[in-house]
C-alpha cells in the first residue's frame, strides 16, 4: 500500500524540476514538428507556384516567332 501512496505523491525538488522540464520539451518537441510540416507545405506550395510560373513563360515565349 505504502507503493500507492509513493507513486500518488507530488514530485518535490530535483524530481519535480527535471518532471516539469521534460514535458516543457515534449511540448516543444510537438510545437515544433508542426511548425515544420506547416513550413514545408507552404515551401511546397510556393515551389509548385514557381514551377508553373516558369512553364506559363516557356509557353509564352515558344509561341513568338523570331
């Protein structure tokens, strides 16, 4: 019984600070990792935008006669 009432009690000291600082991390870890695939999308996005860029003016100047 005395196991239950260990594992119940709040950390204290040491414990409490590195228990805290651990899940401060996994929320960064996890703020982070969408941060990244929200980046990489609209990098995606743009790219794809400058692509057909590109292809609408290779169109365009194929098209003009020399």
């Amino acid at each position: 019984m005395s196991d239950q009432k260990k594992a119940q009690a709040p950390l204290r000291g040491e414990a409490a600070f590195r228990a805290e600082k651990d899940a401060i991390a996994k929320r960064n870890e996890a703020a982070s990792k969408v941060a990244r695939e929200k980046r990489q999308k609209r990098d995606d996005e743009h790219a794809a935008g400058l692509r057909a860029a590109d292809l609408r003016e290779r169109k365009k100047l194929a098209k003009r006669t020399p």
